[in-house]
C-alpha cells in the first residue's frame, strides 16, 4: 500500500479526513499538508499511517457481490 492509498484508507474508514486526523493525533491542518505533498512526511509518520491505514481495511466489513444489498424475506405460500 503506498501512502496515498492508505489516506483514502483511513477516509473511507473514518469518513472524513478531519476523523482520521483525529483518530491519528494529527491536527487536521497538518493532517491536509502531508496528504497533499505540502508537507514532507518523515518515515517514521509514513510507517504510522501505513499502519493505522492496513489496520483500517483490516477492521471494515467486507460487502460481497453476491450477497443481496437488502435481505429478504422468506417466500410465503399464497394459501397456507
């Protein structure tokens, strides 16, 4: 996973960039800075977000394609 990647990890799985900045201990400016390159990202930063990023995708729920998006019920006879 490259740093950019992992970003939009901890976005999809926080929801916001602001939440994942949060959740990270990183103020949202800063947070914004090193997400857009304004800020050079030191390795040990880059290992913690890669981290807190594979830890991420590890947690969300997997949504398989051949799962039905809205369960259903059972078919019911017509006349019992």
């Amino acid at each position: 996973m490259d740093i950019q990647t992992a970003f939009q990890s901890l976005e999809n799985f926080y929801g916001t960039h602001s939440r994942a900045a949060a959740a990270l201990g990183i103020s949202r400016d800063h947070y914004r800075a090193l997400r857009n390159g304004r800020a050079n990202i030191p390795q040990r930063t880059a290992d913690y977000i890669l981290l807190k990023a594979k830890e991420a995708v590890e947690d969300m729920p997997e949504i398989s394609s051949t799962a039905p998006a809205i369960p259903h019920e059972p078919a019911r006879a017509a006349h019992p």
